[in-house]
C-alpha cells in the first residue's frame, strides 16, 4: 500500500489497514478531544514477564498528563468485548499506578472502560473523553500503586490474551522462551 507520514510525528509509516485506522484514531485525539499532541505517546512498548517467559508488545497510545499515565487506547481490529481483560491489564502495567480509563477500540467503535472496575462508561468513538471531560472526571482519583498480585495476574492476562492467543502472522510481539531448567 506504501507509506503514509504519521499524524503525531510526521515520521513515515507503511500504509497498512491498521494504521489508517491508528492515525484515524490520534486524529480524533487532537482535533476533536483537545489533547495536545505532546500529551500523546505512540510507539511505546511494554515488556511482560511470566514464569520465566518474556514478551514485548506495542501499545497503540497512553496518554500522559504531567507524570501520570491518564488514558491507554488500545487499538485491535474485530470484536471489542474480546479485548476488555487484556486492555485492562495492560491499565494495570504500563505506568507504576493504576491507568483511570481504558479505551479498546477497532477504529471503527470504541468501549471506554474504568480502568480500576472494568465498568463500560460509554460506547462509540465519540464517547472517548475530551482532555477537558478527563480532567474533571480524574479531580479526585486517587493516585494508588497496582498490588504485585493484581500486577502479577495482569501480566498472566496480557500474555496469555496477547502473546499466547495472537495470530502467528503478529511481528509486533516479541517472545522470548524460558531459559533451560538447570
């Protein structure tokens, strides 16, 4: 399909079906939420460790205001209800506290997710917080760490719902095996 320059950096990307939707989606961020495109972080990767297994899968965005991690989006093409677990697991691993809102999406709708319940706030693309309406809903969220046992079933999650169960035809996840018993 060729290559396309990146709405957030201007750097250029293949032209995939998934990008366009993933530029679609930074687009609505910035020109119709508000968010300034430095608060938007693309291209980052979160590193998974379960049982002496490793893997290193991309995140589609977080959004981050001032030093906390505010919003993820992650983005997957198909079923949405199918990508509520590992989305918030992923909530409860990228940032050293709890991520407040989760929103899956396959470019075309979105579910927003309390990030600490799992609770369905709002259905659609246009039901993804403005900068302005995530502000006053987090006023008063209390910046709490994850438990080690709820990071540690997140990880569980991510890597059976991400790693184990993707399509074999995936690059953008990186597995590594477990080192030899000795």
């Amino acid at each position: 399909m060729g290559q396309m320059a990146d709405f957030l950096s201007g750097q250029m990307l293949d032209d995939t079906h998934d990008e366009r939707y993933r530029q679609k989606i930074a687009r609505l961020l910035v020109t119709e939420k508000g968010y300034p495109k430095s608060e938007i972080r693309a291209g980052r990767t979160i590193r998974i460790e379960v049982e002496g297994r490793t893997a290193q899968l991309p995140l589609t965005f977080t959004v981050v205001r001032e030093t906390h991690t505010v919003m993820l989006i992650h983005y997957g093409p198909g079923s949405l209800t199918t990508r509520h677990r590992p989305a918030l697991a992923l909530g409860r691993l990228v940032a050293p506290h709890q991520v407040p809102r989760v929103v899956v999406t396959n470019g075309e709708t979105a579910d927003i997710l309390a990030g600490d319940t799992g609770r369905l706030l709002g259905q659609g693309l246009g039901q993804i917080p403005s900068r302005r309406q995530l502000q006053r809903a987090l006023a008063n969220w209390q910046w709490r760490p994850v438990p080690a046992a709820r990071a540690a079933m997140a990880a569980r999650i991510v890597m059976a719902y991400e790693v184990d169960d993707r399509c074999p035809c995936d690059t953008d996840v990186c597995v590594w095996p477990a080192a030899p018993k000795q």
